[in-house]
C-alpha cells in the first residue's frame, strides 16, 4: 500500500514562502507547489502529507528563519531535519538555482542520507544564545565606537601619552579634553557619549546573563568551565550557548572538528598533506575558543581571580582544571621551542583545550556543580 511508504519532503523556506518538493518510497521526486508561511498554509501542507503515507520525512536549509518550522513540525508527529546548507552535495558545473529546484534537490538528497543534520538547541538554550550573543553584539559594536573615537583624535593629531587606553586615567583624560571648534567638539562629544551607552548596554546584558544563568540546566557546567584559565563568566556562557549538550559529542575529536580547529587533509596514495584548520560550524564559538587559549602562553599557575572562581568548585574539577593548564602551557612552550609561528601555536593550544572543555563540562554536568555566586 502507498501508505505503508516513507514519503521524502523537501522544503525551500523563505521569508514570505515555503517551495515543497516530495517522493513517496523510491518513486520519483515531484513538485508539491508553493505556499504561504501562516500557520493555517502550514496545518494544510501537513494534512496533505499525511494523505501520501504514513511516515512523512522532512528536511529544510538551516537559514534566518530560524527553528520554529522545525518544532512545528515536530510537535505535529513529522520526523523533520534541519540540515546543513554547506554540507549538501552540489553537481561540478551546476549554474541555475531557484526555488523549485533546490526543494526536488533536498527531497532527493534525503531519500539518499546525503544531508548533515545541524544541532536544534531546546526554547531555553535558545533563548540563552540570544542573550549570549546580543552581549556579543555590544561588546563589538563598544570596540568600533572605541575605534572611531581614537581615529577621530589621531585625524586631528590628538595622541594620549598614557600607558593603557580605555582604564580610569584615560577616560578621565578623554572626559577633560576639548577642541577649539564648536562642531568638532560636538563631534568628539557624540563619539563620547556613543562609547559611554555601549558601556551601560555591556553592563546591563551582563547582569542579566548573571541572572537569568542560575535557571538554566546547564548552570553546573557554567561553573565548572570557569575553573579553568582563560575561561571567565561570560566566555563559559557564550561557549556553551553555542555547543549545547556537550554529551551529544561521543568524543572530544568530535568536539574539535565542530569546531573547525582540526587541519584540513588533502591526501592521496601514499602522500598525506595537511593544511591550515577547515574553520568549518560555528565561528564565534572558535573565537572564544582561541581568545581563552592565548592565556597560556605564560606559565601554569593559579591566579587570585582563578582561585576565587574555585570556591563552591569540586575537587575532581578543579585538579582537572589544573592538568589541563600544565599540558597546554607545556603544549604552547614546546612549540614555541620548536619556532612555531605564536598564532599557529596557540591554535594548536586551542584544540587541545577544546578537549578539556568537553571532559570537564560533562564532569561538571554528572556533578552537579552546586550553584554559588557568580
């Protein structure tokens, strides 16, 4: 019976439509048609699936539109994958591209298991990487507040004498400077006050993330990261915010090559050559992934703001925490030895301490970290 088949959806969504391409069994893909994005467009797709056969597939690019297709249709019965757009295979040479065509391209490349499903982190973990990333967000847009203000002194050869920019002494510097000319000093005052509302803007997501962090299940693991050097509050939140359940990993090398961190290989026969990392997933969590690797380049040791993150923190953690140092700095001081460029060192670093995340964040998670005072 045509019902007993599997029917292969295909889905081309986009910001106002939704391209439909289905194939029942090994039959051939057809065209299903193209319809709205309303939620009444979307029961009446999936009623007309249900009439094909039994077990319905479905597969979308991940794209801006989101997730919230994909709990639809889940939450209606449908067995549904978001897979990766990087990831689906393309024909050498292939020039013409619409609607009609990528929805017969995914229905088909499902039947085969050609696709690459992308993780769906849960409503809560969602939510928690909006908030990670809108800090994010802030943090970038004070840096190029920062940087207009600076080209915008150095174009009128203002230059601070200082040690650091941006501490107590140069804000103080900046607050009583002033130009001769009313609309440069107006100029200078806006870039000013654009630098101090991206200050509050960091400051309040900060405090929220500290809040809103202690409901969240993966709370212990928050605390847990935070043991380890280079690893502070909101570079635990915005690296899990963006893995989601470590355990989902079977193996740290899992977790690198997510991570984009392993060497690219291009071998054949006899010969193997390898190249620079694939940069592959997601880039922000590779960013905060080689920002906390660049603190051990110095020497292992326990500083009084990792030792405060230790309060509250299980033993086994922490002496984890603590291998994981001696091995990277040793890792980063080998290297160097060896006159290994210092980025492509610390990258290395990097990979190995993608590994450590995974084990101590799963530590953390089996122990329930127990929850104190970020």
């Amino acid at each position: 019976m045509e019902n007993d088949s599997t029917v292969y959806v295909g889905l081309d969504v986009h910001k106002e439509s939704i391209t439909a391409a289905y194939a029942i069994g090994m039959g051939e893909v057809e065209l299903l048609g193209k319809i709205g994005t309303t939620k009444t467009d979307i029961d009446r797709l999936c009623t007309r699936l249900r009439s094909k056969a039994r077990h319905v597939r479905v597969v979308y690019e991940a794209g801006p539109c989101g997730y919230g297709l994909y709990r639809e249709l889940v939450e209606k019965g449908f067995d549904c994958m978001v897979c990766a757009p990087s990831l689906i295979p393309r024909k050498p040479g292939e020039r013409v591209k619409t609607d009609r065509r990528d929805a017969l391209k995914l229905a088909r490349a499902l039947r085969a298991g050609d696709l690459s499903a992308v993780y769906v982190p849960g409503v809560e973990d969602e939510a928690s990487r909006d908030l990670a990333r809108a800090w994010a967000a802030a943090k970038t847009d004070l840096k190029q507040a920062r940087q207009r203000l600076k080209s915008f002194l150095l174009s009128h050869g203002v230059r601070y004498t200082g040690s650091a920019n941006w501490g107590p002494a140069h804000r103080r510097w900046l607050s009583t400077y002033s130009f001769g000319n009313h609309w440069q000093q107006l100029a200078f005052d806006e870039c000013r006050r654009t630098i101090e509302d991206r200050l509050s803007q960091c400051d309040r997501l900060e405090a929220a993330l500290r809040e809103a962090v202690i409901q969240w299940r993966f709370y212990p693991a928050v605390l847990g990261l935070q043991a380890m050097r280079g690893v502070q509050f909101t570079t635990a939140v915005g690296m899990l915010s963006e893995l989601g359940d470590l355990s989902r990993f079977e193996h740290p090398r899992q977790l690198m090559a997510w991570l984009g961190v392993t060497p690219s290989e291009h071998s054949s026969g006899e010969r193997r050559r390898q190249g620079s990392i694939t940069k592959t997933s997601n880039s922000y969590a590779r960013k905060l992934l080689v920002e906390a690797a660049w603190s051990y380049r110095y020497p292992a040791r326990v500083s009084p703001d990792i030792q405060r993150r230790h309060d509250g923190i299980p033993k086994a953690i922490i002496d984890r925490a603590w291998d994981a140092q001696v091995r990277l700095c040793r890792r980063y001081r080998k290297l160097a030895a060896r006159g290994k460029n210092v980025n492509i060192a610390v990258v290395a670093v990097a990979r190995e301490l993608a590994g450590f995340i995974w084990d101590i964040g799963r530590l953390a998670m089996s122990l329930a970290v127990p929850s104190t005072a970020l």
